[in-house]
C-alpha cells in the first residue's frame, strides 16, 4: 500500500457516521486562488476536534505545504504590493518553520481564527483570518482567502492588518465592489465578536497542546485533486 493510498483509506475510516473527523485523523486545508477553482495553497493538518459547531486542527512544525510564488521564483510577500498580484504565478514546495498553529473554524462563519506561540509554548495571540466559509470534502476542507485580517492580543486589544493587501486586490480585479463590500462585512461582524470577547477567546484553547505522539502529516502528491472529484490539474503543481 502506497503512502496515498493509505492516507486514503484511513480518510475515508476515520470519520464517524455523521461525517465528521475522528482526533488524530489527517486532512488537507487548501485554499483556492482568488477567482480560480484550483488550490495554491495546501497545507496538512491533524484533526484536534470536530463537531457541528467547530473544526480545530493543528497544524506542526515542519510540516510540508505548498505555497504560492511568483513564475520568476520570487516569494510572494518581497513583490512590491503594485504588481503582486498581476505577475504571473506558480506554486512551490516548502515546510512550515517556527511553533505550529492551532486552527478552529466554526461552520458557516466567513473567517477562521488561528492561534500562533512562541517557542517554549508562550502564548503570543489569535489572528481572525477573513476567508470563504469552508467546504467540506472527503480528504479536508477548501476556502478562498479575503486578505483582510485581524491580529487579537491576550490583553483583548486589536488591529486590523493587511488593509493594503485588501486594496490592492480590488484594483488589481481580484473582487469586486460586492465581494469586498461582504468581506468588509464580515470584518465588522469578526470585530464585533472579539469586542464581545467570547468564543473562542475564551474557551481555554492558548492552553491546549497537541498530542506528542502526533506524527508530521505528510503532502500527498495529489494534493491538488478537485474536491468533487475527476481530473486534478498540474497546471501549477511543483
């Protein structure tokens, strides 16, 4: 058995009879690029949690992932913000470096909230990313990036980033006047539940830790397949 072919067989065990993930089960968090219906970005996570009301994953230091860069090899975040996003774009390989992060998501909602540490498990915030409410699949979940996010604090306070990313993305035809009107939407109702400072700010999960026996996901070599199955595309696939 193949190490995909495993990862297959054990996605398609490891759920419950109500769909959802078991603890410790592998999936895929991809993102699809903006107003295209292929992922660039893909990263394998660990299952920590999941039941009607929230998706918590884990992704571990190391792990393997696929990034968006640019066709000349220049990483995405050192191209002038003017033609960041009009230059043309490949995908690369690469490992996540630092402390890992926790992920929760709960169904519906257009944002997910991630929770980042310092080496030694120091609690160093929460960051809301702005997102298309996910899909689910059999292997994991897809969504669509909003560039506009929220970086929270342990001392409540708050602040938004990426605004320039935002605005560049609108000029450079990426969304449209609706589509960033709902994204800043969205951004208003996320800022409103930090003000409101509930969950999941206040549900204990700075304290949680993974389980140590957790082995690294690995990245399928497919990791690009459609989520509702057929012909995967190779048209950016390292």
């Amino acid at each position: 058995m193949t190490a995909d072919t495993e990862r297959t067989a054990q996605g398609e065990t490891g759920r419950n009879p109500d769909g959802h993930w078991n603890p410790g089960q592998q999936i895929l968090w991809r993102y699809r690029a903006n107003g295209e219906d292929y992922p660039h970005i893909c990263r394998p996570v660990t299952v920590v949690q999941d039941t009607p009301e929230l998706l918590a994953v884990w992704m571990a230091p190391g792990t393997p992932c696929v990034k968006p860069q640019l066709a000349d090899g220049t990483p995405v975040h050192r191209e002038p913000l003017a033609t960041r996003y009009t230059k043309p774009r490949t995908v690369t390989r690469c490992r996540w470096f630092g402390a890992g992060v926790l992920k929760l998501a709960r169904p519906g909602d257009p944002w997910s909230v991630w929770l980042f540490w310092e080496p030694g498990w120091r609690f160093k915030n929460w960051y809301v990313n702005l997102e298309e409410p996910r899909h689910r699949w059999s292997h994991g979940v897809d969504s669509e990036d909003h560039f506009l996010d929220i970086e929270v604090h342990p001392n409540r306070s708050w602040r938004w980033r990426d605004e320039d990313e935002f605005a560049q993305a609108q000029r450079a035809g990426l969304m449209d006047a609706a589509q960033a009107e709902r994204v800043r939407a969205a951004g208003r109702a996320a800022a409103d539940a930090v003000r409101a400072w509930g969950p999941p700010f206040t549900d204990g999960w700075e304290h949680w830790r993974p389980d140590p026996s957790w082995p690294v996901p690995h990245l399928p070599h497919d990791w690009d397949r459609p989520a509702h199955g057929g012909e995967r595309t190779a048209r950016h696939r390292p």
